[in-house]
C-alpha cells in the first residue's frame, strides 16, 4: 500500500466554527471551505498536486485539519484497508473526526451505484471503533463527484479554484516530479571516466583507509545541500562516495542533521566494520529521532536527482536510493517508492532501495511526520 503523508502549511476550518490555532514549526495559513466543493478546491493546493486514484483522508481536530494522507486507492479487502489506514490516522492524538474523498477520475459511479461504496463503509466502521467521527466520503469519479451527504452527482466545473495562498501550482498527480532531469552525454562520460580513475587511485583501500585519506569527507557531503551542480570532479567523488554504503549512510545524516552528527555515524560505522560496534541512540534511518531539516533534505534530493541523471548502469543505484530514502524522510512515500524502484533497476539488490521499498509498501512512515506534541504512543 503506497501511500504519503503530510503536514500542509494550507489548514482547512470547516463552516463557521472556532477558528484553531497550530503550530508546526513554519506558517500555516487557514482556509474557510463551507461546501464539499470548497474542500474539494483545496485539497490540490494542501497536497501540492492532485490526486489521482487515491484516497485521501484528511483528519480533523474538531473543525480544524491537522493533516492529509493520501492512500492509493486499495487493491486489499476493504476491511484490511481500513484498518491500515486507520492506523496511521490514530497516530495522531487530537484527530476528533475525518473527511475522506476517493480520486476514481476512470470509473464512473452514483450515489446508488458506487464501486467504491464497500470502502466507504469499512472505513466508517473502523473509524468509529476508534473513536473518530466520519463526517463524509466525497467521490470524485469520471461522470462527476459526488458525497455522502446530499447523494447527488455535481459536475466537475462546480469544483473551483483553489485557495491563492502563494503556493507552487499543483503538480499534475501524485507521481509527478519523479522523471530525473536531462543532462549532457558528454558530461556522463566525463563521469564514467572521472569514477574509473578514483577507483583505480583507492585500489583495495578500507573504508577507514578512505577516510583517514580524505578528512575533509563533511565539505564533499555538505556541498551538496549548497549547490545544484558541482564540477565533474565533485559530483564523481560524492557518486563514489554515495556508492560504498557506510559513506553513504553519513551523508546523509549529515543531510538531516549537520556535520558533528555524520562524524558521529563515521565513527559508528568504521567501528561496526571493526566488529567493535555502540549501537546509536537513535536508528534515523528507520525513521527514529529527532526531526531533520526539512529544507536540508529538498537540497540534497535535488542534488541527488541530478547526480543520478548524471550516472549511468549500476552507478545510479546510490544517488537513486538516497532520493528514495530523502523522499521517504520528507513524507513523500509516493515518490520514494518510484525512485527505489528505480534503483533497483539499476542494482535488483541494491539495499537501501530495498528498506525504502518495503518501508513505503507496509505504509510505515518516520515518527518525525508526526508533530511531538501530537504523536500517539
């Protein structure tokens, strides 16, 4: 089960109710929606694209949304999908009620004949055992959308504007953003080339050898988040560096956090390599401690999309993982389930492609999407 999660600076306040207050570490503006069709319009521009085959739920803590998870329309009985998705929406402690809209844009459905309707009622059964009121299932189907509470198809053109809260126009759907740059062919070679030369220059070097050699490894690393594009030589050496595993793993806490903390997991992993491991407090890979640098980790999936694009064969595995993983830590399961995919195309054994891949498959998210003072334990 694909699916993402999120915290949008855009919060829906349902009708005329009291106005809430949150916080969540940046801005967030709140939309009035006092119709379905007003939800409907915003949810585009909360998401940052528009969903397609999916569902999403947004919850609510009394008429205010604390969040939206978007779930790809199930393939599982629709009892066990509710369950699943229930499960993440209990994670958050405030949530008092949901609203769900099921994205079917090439099936057409009513009111009285609605494919989709066993999902709907799992869902509504699930939710009250949990304690959370249903307000609505709003469908949005191929012949026009449709909700629970008035059972009559609108037309599309009902459905407005989003909300002008100077946000990025939404992307087409959800997959969209994942299709690597183009770069020049005589940049790749000069890749290969620059690759082939490091390799031949380390030789049969351990992974300490490497970095006793190379003690400015945190500048390699924190240039990353600094610029698009370095030169062929810079790129070639992060690549090589991405490509042996416990380098890697340094990067990127170092994309999370800062460069005391990649010394700290340098240490760990030339210690692991040794046999002499201290296990670290926290597992941030498996999405454990504190909440990295969201701005961070946008640079270095940029920089990590580029580098792949400049890779060829088995070379893109690393920057390809890293951007699912990158993906993956910034609640977009979506997207990291198709960059690991591809990584594991480019090396069918690749093993960080293969956590991300099971990470978004059993719809396990990192504890930091979830805000602290709203974690469920």
């Amino acid at each position: 089960m694909t699916f993402s999660g999120l915290f949008s600076p855009i919060s829906l306040l349902l009708g005329c109710g009291p106005r809430a207050k949150r916080t969540l570490g940046r801005m967030t503006t709140t939309f009035r929606a006092h119709s379905a069709a007003d939800l409907l319009s915003a949810i585009p521009t909360m998401a940052g694209y528009n969903p397609a085959d999916s569902v999403v739920v947004l919850p609510f803590a009394g008429s205010t949304s604390v969040g939206l998870f978007r779930f790809d329309l199930p393939v599982m009985q629709p009892q066990q999908f509710a369950a699943s998705a229930l499960g993440i929406v209990c994670r958050l402690e405030e949530t008092t009620g949901m609203i769900v809209v099921i994205y079917a844009g090439n099936t057409v459905a009513t009111p009285l004949s609605n494919p989709f309707a066993p999902v709907a009622d799992a869902l509504r059964v699930t939710a009250d055992a949990c304690g959370i009121e249903l307000g609505d299932v709003i469908t949005v189907a191929q012949n026009g959308w449709f909700s629970e509470a008035d059972d009559e198809v609108h037309a599309h053109s009902e459905i407005g504007d989003g909300p002008d809260v100077g946000a990025p126009k939404p992307k087409a759907n959800q997959s969209s953003g994942t299709r690597l740059p183009r770069v020049d062919a005589g940049r790749m070679r000069e890749m290969r080339a620059e690759l082939a030369r490091l390799d031949e220059a380390s030789g049969v070097e351990a992974p300490r050898e490497v970095a006793e050699r190379l003690v400015r490894m945190n500048d390699v690393f924190e240039a990353a988040v600094e610029a698009q594009r370095g030169s062929v030589a810079g790129d070639a050496l992060l690549l090589w560096l991405l490509s042996r595993p416990s380098f890697r793993d340094v990067a990127l806490a170092q994309w999370c956090y800062d460069a005391d903390t990649a010394e700290e997991v340098l240490e760990f992993q030339l210690d692991f390599l040794d046999g002499e491991p201290e296990p670290p407090e926290a597992l941030f890979l498996m999405g454990e401690g504190p909440a990295p640098d969201a701005d961070r980790l946008r640079a270095a999936l940029r920089r990590m999309r580029q580098l792949a694009a400049c890779a060829s064969g088995r070379d893109r595995a690393a920057p390809l993982a890293c951007a699912a993983w990158l993906s993956w830590a910034l609640g977009m399961s979506t997207h990291a389930a198709s960059y690991a995919q591809k990584a594991l195309r480019a090396q069918p054994s690749y093993g960080l492609a293969q956590i991300v891949a099971t990470l978004c498959a059993n719809g396990h998210l990192p504890l930091w999407a979830f805000p602290a003072e709203n974690r469920r334990r």
